[in-house]
C-alpha cells in the first residue's frame, strides 16, 4: 500500500502530487495517454494575481514565492487590457476597480494595441501585473520534482471502481489495481463521478464549455507584444499566442464531461463581439477548439477533505483558475493530506474546504 494515490494528471494533481513524494510514495493516475490533456492543455495561461473571487485571489498571492523560486522563468510580461464601447461604462468600471486597473488613454491604449476601433472604444483601463504562463514548462517542472521524489506517474489508467479497504483505498483501472493510504481527487470535470465511485456525496461541479479561435495576427501586425484584451462582463478576450491571436466568447456552457469540441455559434459570436472593438477585418480561423472550465455551485475552488472520510480530499474546482492558483492550492492539499496546519489564512481555507457544503 502507498502512502498517496492522486487521480487526475492536469495541473491540480500534478502540483499536490510534487507536493507530497517528498513525503511519502505517491501514484498519479491519469486516464488519457498524456498528461494535461483537458482543461490543463486548453488554458488560456494568464497569471493575474487581482482576477477571480477573493480566495482565488488570496490562492494567487499565496504562491508568490513559488513562481520566484521552484517555478522561475516560467512567468513572463504580458499586460491586461480592458476595453470599453459605449454604454458599457457601468460593467467597466466594475470590472476597473474589481481588478484594480489603472486607466489610461485611448492614445496611450492604441500605442499598445494599434488596431483599436477608437470611434467606438472610449475607454481603457490597463495593469502590468499580468503575465503569461508556460503551462507545458509549469506541468513539467512540477512532474520533474515528482519524480526526483521517488514519484510514479501512470497515464492510460482510467478508473473503473474506488473500495475503501482497512488503511485505505484501493483503486481499480481497466487492468490494474492499486492501493494507497489516501487518495487524492484531482479528476477536474470527472470529480463528482470520482467521489460517488469512492461512495461519497459529489458536490455539484458544473464542467462549462469554452470555445477559442486562433486567428492569423491582424493586418500583418506582430501581436507578440499586445497585452491581453478584454471586453466588460468578460464578454469576450483575445490575447497573443504564437504569432497568432486566439479569441474566445468566454461563454460558460454546461457540458458532461467529456473531451470538449467547439461550437461553431459561440465562436462566430467571439469574433464578432471582438470585431467591435477592432478596425482590422476577421479572418477565417486557422484553428479552434473547446475546453472545460468546472466550477462547484459558489464558484470557489474545493480543495481540503471530504467530512466524510478524510483520507479522501478534494482538489477540484479550479473553473480556469488552475495554473496561477497551483502553486498554493497544491501547498493546501499537501497540508491537508499530511496533517499540518494550513499555511492560508483560516478564513481562506474555510472558503475553499469542502466542509462548507455539508447541511
């Protein structure tokens, strides 16, 4: 018997799983053949530390030190901009002191864009704090640190049946079984299907589909530089991505979980909302593709033991917050499991325990 089975191999589990090799074995399971396949692969990879609700935030703050040290070099400049039409004065200026953005000229906005429609886009507010991620380096140093551990990662295995056994849990796979003191669920849209096989009540994760386009850069303009583009509400976003730019609606539909598509209605919405804002016509996509952004039912992350059964522990939830509250959700989880006292302020753990479902 293991000390740690971690079932999900995205970000979530990968992060908990690095975690805690240095203090006991520890098995990951991931059912497709690679790890980072869903939610973790499709990430728009923007580390903004004042984006989400107040723990998300807190979880952003938390893991500081991390992108400095275990994760250096995976962050890099980007910028946040948030564009304003008329009428929509109300939501942007919401949205400007909810985030904390500095707002800017139209000049000082086209400067950094200069495909800005600025007949119709009177306002810009602007913060320098946001950064891209390099979630394929983040994944891999995290399984980099797993391993040196002593860690085991097995993709290919998807779980059939979860038996609590004396001691533990034992988890059985298409040809395999394995067994572990504690188990850890990381299984991002398959959550709920995870604990009601282990026997526990699920939560109500919600997975919700996102479609993205990736359009060739606009106008023959190198796009490498520009911040990432949002419209009030998050009604839409584009941002910079390998000579390219992606688009999304930034819709939230709910989905079964499943290897997500793209619907060709949300993304011809996308690019239209997009298209207001701009002067340079759309072209067809070169690309798309979907993801699944699952959130519990009060939109926080769902990280601590199940009341039920504490060898068993949340790690879900993420809603596409996964990679910039990774490194301290993952340090939340390592402390739970081993039974240290959290290093989040109480009032942030309260939000994210599990516990705050129970009747």
């Amino acid at each position: 018997m293991e000390d740690f089975i971690i079932i999900g191999g995205g970000i979530a589990g990968i992060s908990a799983a690095a975690r805690l090799a240095e203090h006991g074995s520890c098995r990951v399971l991931e059912r497709e053949t690679h790890l980072a396949y869903h939610s973790s692969g499709r990430s728009a990879a923007l580390y903004e530390e004042n984006y989400g609700s107040p723990s998300t935030i807190a979880l952003a703050k938390a893991g500081r030190a991390d992108w400095e040290d275990l994760l250096e070099g995976v962050l890099s400049p980007r910028g946040f901009m948030l564009l304003c039409l008329r009428g929509e004065d109300a939501q942007f200026e919401a949205d400007r002191q909810h985030m904390d953005l500095v707002e800017i000229s139209m000049a000082e906005a086209t400067a950094r864009v200069p495909i800005l429609n600025t007949r119709d886009v009177l306002r810009a507010a602007y913060s320098t704090t946001a950064q891209d991620i390099d979630t394929d380096l983040m994944l891999q140093r995290f399984a980099k640190l797993l391993r040196s551990n002593g860690g085991v990662i097995e993709t290919d295995q998807s779980v059939q049946a979860i038996k609590k056994i004396p001691g533990g849990w034992q988890v059985s796979c298409q040809q395999q079984t394995f067994a572990a003191r504690q188990l850890i669920n990381a299984a991002g849209a398959w959550g709920d299907e995870i604990a009601a096989l282990a026997g526990l009540t699920p939560l109500g994760l919600t997975p919700m589909r996102r479609s993205v386009a990736r359009l060739a850069a606009p106008g023959g303009h190198d796009p490498s530089a520009w911040p990432m583009l949002f419209g009030p509400g998050e009604r839409w976003y584009a941002k910079a991505d390998a000579g390219a730019l992606i688009v999304s609606l930034a819709e939230e539909t709910p989905c079964a979980p499943m290897d997500a598509w793209p619907h060709d209605m949300d993304l011809a919405e996308a690019l239209a909302r997009y298209q207001d804002y701009v002067t340079e016509e759309v072209t067809r996509p070169i690309s798309s593709w979907a993801g699944l952004r699952t959130f519990a039912p009060d939109r926080n992350l769902v990280l601590g033991a199940a009341p039920q059964e504490e060898s068993f522990i949340w790690a879900v939830g993420q809603g596409g917050y996964g990679f910039f509250t990774a490194p301290a959700a993952s340090q939340l989880v390592a402390d739970t499991a081993l039974g240290q006292k959290p290093r989040l302020k109480p009032e942030t753990v309260a939000q994210l325990s599990p516990a705050r479902f129970m009747p």
